[in-house]
C-alpha cells in the first residue's frame, strides 16, 4: 500500500480565513461565538452560533460564479484554493485525471431550500430559482471545486453526518493507498445556520441554551448543556509519498491509520459503552502498526453534550486502557463551535498543526469535569510538548464514527 503524505492545508472558520490566522487565534484561545446575525433570534431559544466573519466570496471567484453557490461551496472553494498554494500545486504541470477531490458536506443548502420553498407556499412556484437543485444538493462542494481547479480524477461526496470530515479525509487517504489518485483534495465544507436547521436542533435540545458565548461551547465541563451551530470549511491535499518526494512538496504529515466504524445503535445517541467509537480509534492504531502507549494527543469529537462527551470518554478509554490517563485529550468546539460535515477536517488542520508546532491547546471554558470523566482534557493552559502521533475522531447521527491517525512525518 502507498504511504500517503500532507501537503497543503486551507481553511475557513468562526476564526479565521485561512490556516494561519486560524491557528494564531487557537493559540490564543479566542471563542469565536456571538449571537446569530443570519436572522432574527429574537424568539429563539437558542441566539448563538459560530460564524465565519468578514467572508467575501468575491476574493476567491467570479461573483457570477459565488451566486450560483451556498456559503459551503464558497467556503469549500477558497479554503481548496489556499491548500493547492500551501502545497505548491502547479495544475499546469500536473496531470489532473490523476487529481481527486472528496469534500463532504452534512446538511446541504438548507438555506436555499427555506428560501425557494417559501415561493412555493406563497403560491409562486413557478418562480423558483432554476439554481435551486444545484444550490441545495450537498455534493457541490466537491462538484464545485472540482470545476473550479480542473480536478479531473476521482470526484465525490462523503455524508456521514457530524463524522463526515473525517471520512472524506479517510476514504481519501485509501484512494491514493489503492492507486486510484495521486492527488486528492480532501475534507468538508458547511453552512448550517438557518432558521430551519437552528429549530430543528433546538427541538431536540442539542443546542446550547447558554447566553455568555465563553460558556456555551464547554466540551466534557460538568456543566456543558449542548452544542453550538458553527459553519465553515477545511481542506487538506494528500499525495502519494512518491509523488510528493518526485515534486519536492514540503511533506507536513503522513497518514497512517485510519478507523471506520458504526454504532448500530441509535439515530441520535452514541452507543452507551463507547465501543463503537472505540474500535473506529483500535483499528485507525493497529493500522498504523502502534499500541496505544505512542499515541500523544487525541482531539476529541467533543460536541459539549451530556451524551457526546461521557460516552466519547468511555470510547478513549475503550481503545486505549489505561494509557488513556496518560494522553493530552482537547476539543477544538470549545473555541468554533460544532461545524458538523466540516468539523473533523478543520479539527484534523488542527492535529497536523499541533504536530508541526509541539503544542496541543485547552479546552477553552472547561473548569470541572464529573463522574467518569477523569481522564486529561488540558484544561486550563495549552501544553507545549512532542507530538509525534495524533488521533482526531468525528462521530456522526446514525452511529458513524470515524477516526484517523496522523504522525510526524519521517523519511
């Protein structure tokens, strides 16, 4: 099987607008919440979400283009853009039949369809947007980003829920392993905040009913009451090691372990015991021919909901015994909320940016955990050490769990 390598990173979040500034504001710890500016919240239960701020889709695309797109393809395009330039790319030389792309997307264009179904109810059908059925389906991302680069290779969408991130990076990862790609470009985009999505998630309390945005996201915190609705998107190029050595790319990390699993259990709660999740992480570390004692660093699902994080933490330790105690666990919702379809790629940037830097960052807000959740959460301060070896797990409605395993790169 081929190694695979990292080569370039993007990213849009409630932080920042490409990976640097994001990453400087995560060692900053910044909370990118506030109150929801999308629409009127006025008789909302829920009135926060994590927002991407100061986004001109016009500083990535023709406006033209940016209009026929919801937000997640805009996102998915720019942060696709910024990790071709990361890696070095030059699509002229390159043969792009041998170039994929796998960006997945949860929810699709929910924004689109509120919009156009009102003209139906109103009785307007007829003036629906011909844009419509492009807008809303969630395969644009990759669609689009695909048209725009000129990415002829393998094409598509991975939709496994809050765990779809993850899985696009993965399958993407066993593409160029199996030799169907040299290239992939790979992860998620979303853009969830709307009236329809934000009641539906409020209807089955999963949303943060917190006021102060420094206490709505508060990963595995006694006091956690939900998730936050975040948007965004992460995009990382895998290669080939043979490719990327051939070309002399900058290798930022290699891929060597990827698990995926199904509770089979429940549409909305994570199997009680962990196990599903648990065996998602044992096969992403048996993969990569190491025992649980090597691992340094796990970023967690870590939603900030009461099932999530007690039974993520049941998961750890599931997979990893008692060398769970010994391994830096954190959250990175606890600074951009919950980006559903895109949270396991702008959270998998951020493993390959603590490996890069040797730091690993708070959980931001967390002040007191309970119960079985004993395990170490960095709380309080980042900590600044060698990581070697990260693991990032996404777990999805459904019972999808997915998990995947990152090293410091070595010749």
């Amino acid at each position: 099987m081929k190694r695979v390598v990292v080569t370039g990173m993007g990213a849009v979040t409630p932080i920042g607008n490409n990976v640097n500034e994001f990453w400087e504001n995560i060692k900053k710890n910044t909370v990118g919440i506030g109150e929801i500016t999308k629409f009127d919240v006025s008789d909302y239960k829920c009135k926060l979400a994590a927002e991407v701020k100061n986004f001109d889709p016009k500083d990535y695309m023709d406006p033209k283009m940016a209009r026929r797109m919801e937000p997640f393809c805009q996102y998915a395009i720019a942060a696709a853009g910024e990790a071709i330039k990361d890696a070095g790319l030059d699509l002229e030389k390159e043969d792009r039949t041998r170039i994929g792309t796998c960006i997945g997307n949860g929810l699709g264009g929910v924004a689109t369809i509120e919009k156009e179904h009102k003209k139906v109810v109103e009785g307007k059908a007829n003036r629906v947007s011909v844009m419509m059925v492009p807008m809303m389906i969630s395969n644009m991302a990759s669609g689009n980003v695909a048209i725009c680069y000129g990415l002829e290779g393998k094409c598509t969408d991975i939709v496994t829920a809050c765990a779809t991130g993850t899985n696009s990076i993965g399958e993407a990862y066993r593409y160029i392993q199996c030799g169907e790609a040299d290239v992939m470009v790979a992860g998620g985009a979303e853009s969830p905040i709307c009236e329809t999505n934000v009641s539906g998630f409020i209807s089955m309390t999963a949303l943060s009913s917190a006021e102060d945005p420094a206490k709505a996201s508060v990963p595995f915190d006694k006091d956690r009451c939900g998730f936050v609705i975040a948007e965004g998107a992460g995009v990382v190029i895998l290669e080939s090691y043979e490719h990327a050595k051939a070309r002399g790319a900058k290798i930022l990390a290699e891929i060597v372990g990827y698990g995926s699993t199904c509770d089979a259990y429940h549409i909305t709660s994570p199997k009680e015991d962990g196990s599903g999740a648990g065996r998602a992480m044992k096969l992403a570390i048996e993969e990569a021919g190491i025992t649980p004692a090597d691992i340094d660093y796990v970023n967690a699902h870590g939603t900030s909901t009461h099932h999530n994080d007690l039974f993520e933490t049941r998961a750890i330790k599931y997979a990893m015994g008692e060398d769970a105690y010994n391994v830096n666990i954190n959250s990175t919702k606890s600074m951009i909320g919950h980006l559903f379809g895109a949270a396991g790629a702008v959270e998998f940037i951020t493993c390959v940016k603590s490996i890069e830097e040797g730091y690993i960052h708070p959980t931001v807000g967390l002040k007191e955990t309970e119960g079985e959740m004993d395990l170490n959460y960095t709380m309080g301060e980042g900590v600044y050490k060698d990581v070697k070896y990260a693991i990032s797990n996404s777990l999805g409605f459904g019972g999808h769990n997915a998990s995947i395993l990152v090293k410091k790169f070595e010749e």
